[in-house]
C-alpha cells in the first residue's frame, strides 16, 4: 500500500487548490518531487496537454505485497494485471519482472504482452467478447481462454480443431449465493448450471482436446465478505469437476480489489453529509448546478447511492487480501483451504496495483466568470481523459503556478473546471473547487493517482483531438521518455 509522508512541501502543493469541501489525495512521494523539483511546464510545452505522468515503481511495491500475502499464508498467490487499468506497455515488463501475470483483454492486448516475452503461462485472455481471431491467437500461443458462454466455448473448439491444437481454458463462472441472495451478473456461466454445463461438452474430459484447467470468476464491487462466499462456492466445485476428471490447476477470483484514493475519512463522510444538505437547500451547492451525482431527491429525503467510486475505504490491496485469505471455511481458513487443494490462487488486479503511479496535468487556457457568480477554469483536455464509470473524479487536484503568464492572476475565487468538448455537460470535475491564490492561464492543474483507469479507460478523440501523451518518469537523474 501506498505510504505517504505529508511533508511541509506536500502541504505547500495542496494549498493553491482544493474542492470547497475538500478531499485530500494521497500524493506519492516521487509526484511530489516531480512537481516542485521537474521542469513540469517545460514538459508541458514539449508534449502537450493533458499529459499523463507515470512511474512504474509503486506498481511493483503494491504487486509485490499483494504476492506476500499468499507466501505468508503457505499459498501459492499470483496477481495478473488487468492489463485494460492502463495502456502503457512499461507496465507489462514491470509486472513480469516481479512474477507477476497478465489479464488480457483484446487482441492488441494480447499481441503487446506476447511481444514483449511474456511466457503463457504467464497470461490469460479474459475479453468480455472474443472474436474467432483473437481465440486463434490464444489457442497458437496456449494462452488460457476463460470461457464466458457455450458459443465462445464451442469456438474455441472450432479454432483448434482447425489449428490441430489443444486448448487450455476456464471456466467463468457466476450466481454465487451470498446472505441468503444470489450474486447478479451478466457474465459466466451460472454456478447451478456447471455440473450439467461441463457433462454435456466434456464427456470425457481425458481425452478432449479443450482442456478445463481453472475457475475464474469476477464479482462487481469491492466486497471481502462477497469473495469469501463466492471462493468457498468455487472450491466446492473444483472438488467435484476433479472428481469427473478434470485436472483443475487455479481458482481466479478476478479484480475488484480496493484501494484508497484520499487521507482523511472524515473528509470523506463531510462530503457526503453536506453534498446531502446542498440538495435539500440548506447549503450552497457543492457541486455544479447541485448535480446529484446520482442521489434522488424524494417527498424531501435524498435517497439511492451515488454513482461514485469510493476514494476512501478502511480496508484495502494486501490487507483486504488478507482479510479474504484468512476467513473461515471447512474448519480453517481460506487460505488452508486453496493450499490443501494445491490450487494457484490468481487474482487479476488493475486499480489498486496501480496506486501511486500517475497523474494527469492539463494547462489552464482560459478563466471566465459566469454572470450567477462561479468562474469557470478552461482546460487543454477534456473529461474522458480523467474519467471512469463515475458521474466524477473526487480528489482535489493541485495548482502549479505559471512561470510567467500572459495576463495577470485573478483575484481567489471559486470555481469548476471545464474541457474542451462543446457540450454543457463538459466538466472535468463537478465538484466546486476554491482557488486561493487565483488563476493563471498558463498554470497547470495536476490530477493525482490517475494510472488506474482513468486516464486511459474512456479516454476519446471526439473533435479529433489527440490523445494524451504518456511520459514514464524514473529515479532522479534518469531522463523522462515516452512511452
């Protein structure tokens, strides 16, 4: 996990910036340094904006952790990145340099980490929709495919049949009973349906060419309790496709690993509870024109959860990890469950490996105050390039100011940043942001711990707009290179 010292110059780089409630982030040492002691603007200037920042050091640490949990526990743990959280090939080789494996899921994926000499072993093919090419590609090079529906399976036999191959796959598997409730997902095969699922295509496993060598599943969410319910179901099952023959070598339980993107809880909960009081009328709006953020207002309540992320969670990476490891099942744990079975236990991590390893920084062009008081703060970007599923990005960015600038500082104010598409709805952020020392065209807003999804996830080139540059920093000394 992310450790992060709150140096005076840390403070000194927050101050310029911050949402009118404000959510701290998490600021990585090496992206504190970058940014008071890199020619950032001069990067900028050579590169463009947004341009997005990254170093691949942390993603080793959190990868690295993740891998102790299981030796800790006599489990034999294998993280493979989803390789879909970030497009930047520098992350392949770094995770391959730590043991690590990767989740694929497209061809071009696929092509990148076979290219880069990713052993197969090394890789699994887990694309919602997978064309007769991409199967192709993963029976030539024996990539385990994991099987999503009788179609992809039926061909998946098709393609080695042809190729006068065998395949490795695995199966997804879903509908997990939890508290009394059935899991619900559009994706894999039901639980209750595998038995007969697996009779019907694989009479005789010994001797079929497609071989079923693992389990996969991924829940929706971050729930520890969930994946304890849906590994203790999974395990059951590979006692009973072992018992028809099948040699099952892993149990996936997929991504949905938190992380923490923000310092403080209790800014967290302010947020929460005053975003609620500016949406009954009791406060100014913290967010632009009271968005909602996907919260109800109902005979004067505020109900429904909010369309969001949640950037501060108390459990989270190796600890959460832990937590799913050491549940109880069959009289022990978790983990003495997997490691009787001489399971590997994968998981297929993409956010929270990649905590601490980006930042997205855009130039401000222009200010603009908006007849209803607020200013408005244009950006050389637009909202796709900080974006995910999310209705919003909820951590302060930061301020650097311009070296020079062609007209003066505004006055400190209050505002929200915009982008570059030519929409009303194009916000970067919706929260409302205070300026305390006022704005700068010229000055660079820097977007924290953006590596994970978004940066890259939704990112458009609607108005034919280029897509970001990427920059890998290292250690000091070593020249920053695009990747």
């Amino acid at each position: 996990m992310l450790k992060v010292p709150d140096t005076a110059s840390n403070l000194q780089i927050r101050n310029a910036c911050e949402g009118v409630l404000p959510l701290h982030a998490k600021i990585a040492p090496w992206m504190e340094q970058t940014l008071t002691q890199q020619p950032v603007q001069q990067w900028v200037g050579r590169w463009g904006s947004p341009l997005n920042v990254l170093q691949v050091e942390p993603f080793q640490q959190n990868l690295s952790e993740l891998h102790r949990v299981g030796e800790q526990r006599d489990v034999d743990l294998r993280a493979f990145f989803a390789r879909k959280a970030n497009k930047c090939p520098a992350f392949i080789t770094a995770a391959a340099a730590v043991d690590a494996g990767i989740d694929t899921a497209s061809e071009v994926e696929l092509t990148q980490t076979l290219d880069a000499g990713v052993e197969s072993e090394r890789v699994i093919c887990t694309a919602a929709v997978k064309s007769e090419a991409l199967l192709e590609q993963c029976v030539a090079n024996d990539v385990v495919i994991a099987i999503d529906n009788a179609d992809e399976l039926r061909a998946t036999d098709r393609v080695a049949a042809r190729l006068r191959r065998s395949a490795r796959v695995a199966l997804r598997i879903s509908g997990f009973q939890h508290d009394g409730e059935k899991l619900h997902s559009r994706f894999g095969v039901d639980i209750d349906e595998v038995s007969g699922f697996t009779d019907l295509f694989w009479p005789h496993p010994n001797t079929h060419p497609i071989r079923l060598v693992g389990l996969h599943f991924h829940l929706d969410g971050y729930s520890a309790d969930q994946r304890v319910s849906a590994i203790q179901q999974s395990l059951q099952l590979v006692d009973r496709l072992r018992d028809r023959g099948h040699k099952i070598d892993f149990l996936d339980i997929g991504g949905g690993i938190p992380m923490r993107y923000l310092e403080s809880e209790s800014q967290w909960q302010d947020f929460w509870r005053e975003h609620e009081a500016a949406l009954l009328g009791k406060r100014s709006e913290v967010t632009y024109r009271n968005h909602p953020l996907a919260r109800q207002l109902h005979d004067g309540r505020v109900q429904g959860a909010p369309n969001s992320y949640p950037y501060w969670q108390p459990l989270v990476q190796a600890e959460w990890m832990a937590r799913v490891l050491d549940a109880e099942f069959e009289g022990a744990t978790i983990a003495k469950a997997v490691a009787r079975r001489d399971l590997q236990l994968r998981c297929e991590p993409g956010r929270s490996v990649l905590d601490g390893c980006g930042m997205t920084i855009a130039r401000v062009e222009f200010r603009k105050r908006h007849p209803d008081g607020y200013w408005l703060i244009g950006l050389s970007m637009n909202r796709t390039q900080c974006r995910t599923s999310s209705d919003d990005f909820l951590v302060d960015p930061l301020l650097l100011p311009a070296d020079t600038a062609p007209q003066e500082r505004t006055a400190p104010m209050e505002g929200y940043l915009v982008g570059a598409y030519c929409t009303e709805s194009e916000l970067i952020q919706l929260r409302r942001m205070r300026f305390t020392k006022g704005v700068a065209i010229g000055d660079l807003i820097v977007f924290p711990n953006t590596a994970g999804y978004l940066m890259h996830f939704l990112e458009s080139r609607s108005h034919q707009f280029p897509l970001a540059e990427n920059l890998l920093v290292g250690d000091a000394g070593d020249a920053p290179r695009l990747v």
